[in-house]
C-alpha cells in the first residue's frame, strides 16, 4: 500500500513536472535534434551518439526516485529523471520568470546540453550527497531511442533499436501519443479506457477523476499550490498495449485541480499517470520516432 507522504511526494513532483512550458517556448527549450552534438572536454566538438548514464536512486515511501549526475562548472550535481515532465530544465528559482530560455549550460554524460530555466525553488533534496538541481524530462528519451532499466540502474542512449526486438517473445510493446513531447499512453484500468501520462517522478499509477473503491485507504494531500485534496489507495487491474492485465498499485483521486490544468493544456482526454511500479520487473525502450515503448524483463 502507499504511504500518505509517497502521495504527497507524487502530488507536489506532478504539480510542478506537469506544468507545460509557456506557450511557444517547447521547441526552444527542448532537446533538438542536434542535441547529440556536443563540445568535448578538450574544447572540440563531437557526436554523442550512444552513452549509458548511470541512475542514482532515493527511497520515497514504497517507492523510489531516479537521478543522473551532472556538471556544472568544476560541481557535480544531479537531475532528476522524471517524464511527467516534457521539459528538461534546471530551477532558477521562485520569484524569477516562470521560463528562462538559457539558463544553465551542463555536462550529462558526453553531452553539453543548454537548458532552459523554470522560476521553481529548488527542493531541499540531495541524493549521494549532490544537490538536485532540475529535471530530466520526456524530451530526452523521446529526442532518440533510450534504454530505461530502473533495476539496473540504468539509463542508455541507443543509435537504434534493438532490431529483434519484435521478434522477442518476452517483449511487450505498448503504443504512445507524443502530445507536446509527453508520453500519453492509452491503458484499460478497472475496465474502463483511459490515457496515462509516463511519469518516473511519482511511482505509482494515480487515476484522477474517480471515487475510492471499499478496501481503498483514505488519505489528504496538499499539491504545489497549497490545496488539500483526497486520495484513495488500493490497487487496479491494468492492461497498457500488449502489457498486462496485471493487479497494481493505484490512487484514486476524485479530483486533482492542479492537475487539471495540465489536462486542458495537452487537449483533455487525460485521466492520471502511469508509474513505473506498474511493470515489475521490467525494463522500456522508448521509440518516440514510432510512437512507442517496448517492456522487457530486467536482466
């Protein structure tokens, strides 16, 4: 079951990831194609084609969070990977603008990225001793074919696909929408249809819009903007693509207010997140290019 500060820890990462960048600013601020192009340590400029980052982890609640290392400067710091998020951005900060087009120049990896810049405090949250500085969005695993083995403990930037991956008995694919690089994936939860945002910054799976089911634990959160809602915690059967059916953890929240801005922001048709606690055991290649991911157990 999950715990009332997991889900206040899922509310508070959701209110501010799911947020969309101001209007007209998601291709300036996102990961272009070019982003594999990076200046090299020597001063040079390479092609960043394929690189495996590993994934720092911190416990909350029942269920963990995901972090890559960064530099900046001479300082090595952290970004967590979290795909509620289509933006990869660092704080800048309350009180400043809501968006900051060039706001912090980093290495990840054997990248230099240039990212953006959200007005958002930083949370006082360190994991392995680094400060945790922004985020890690859906636009990078969309940009190019990524490996994401939470297990393992492992994030890879692939040149392609593995090309028996359809043939794989074991691999399950499941399709996705890119609505301004979120990945929205249509599900069946409790037999009813419903599309669910990727989200590794919450955990579990939160259907948003429906009451508590009887055996459901009744909790009271607060979202970024200070508002108290209810949420129900119980499990779900739930079958995304060709994943599933399967008996998982899931929230219910009857409403969600913060929330449901994003919903309207992206066109509707949007009833939760999908946490990663919804597919044991298993690690995703995301094809943004063919509009999907693929599960296959964990090594």
């Amino acid at each position: 079951m999950m715990t009332t500060r997991l889900m206040l820890a899922m509310a508070l990462a959701c209110a501010v990831a799911c947020t969309p960048p101001p209007a007209g600013q998601t291709q300036d601020a996102g990961m272009g194609p070019d982003a594999s192009m990076t200046a090299g340590m020597d001063g040079g400029t390479q092609a960043c084609a394929t690189q495996v980052l590993p994934l720092l982890t911190r416990a909350y609640g029942t269920t963990e969070r995901y972090f890559v290392e960064v530099v900046e400067g001479n300082q090595v710091k952290a970004l967590q990977l979290d795909t509620g998020s289509a933006l990869t951005f660092v704080f800048t900060g309350a009180g400043t603008p809501d968006f900051t087009p060039n706001a912090a120049g980093l290495l990840l990896g054997c990248e230099v990225l240039q990212l953006p810049g959200r007005g958002y405090a930083a949370p006082n949250t360190q994991v392995a001793g680094l400060d945790v500085i922004g985020l890690l969005g859906m636009e990078y695993l969309l940009a190019r074919p990524t490996r994401l083995d939470v297990l393992g403990r492992q994030l890879e930037v692939l040149s392609h696909l593995p090309v028996d991956l359809p043939q794989n008995p074991d691999a399950r694919r499941i399709p996705l929408d890119n609505v301004q690089q979120h990945a929205l994936v249509p599900c069946t939860l409790d037999g009813d249809a419903v599309r669910l945002m990727f989200d590794t910054g919450g955990g579990h799976t939160l259907r948003v819009g429906v009451p508590g089911r009887p055996g459901d634990r009744e909790s009271q959160v607060v979202d970024a903007q200070g508002t108290v809602f209810t949420i129900y915690e119980g499990t779900g059967t739930l079958q995304c693509g060709a994943f599933g059916p399967m008996e998982v953890p899931v929230a219910r929240a009857p409403a969600f207010p913060y929330f449901e801005d994003t919903v309207a922001a992206l066109g509707g048709n949007l009833h939760g997140l999908l946490g990663v606690s919804s597919f044991p055991g298993q690690q995703f290649f995301v094809d943004g290019a063919g509009s999907a991911m693929w599960t296959v157990p964990a090594p």
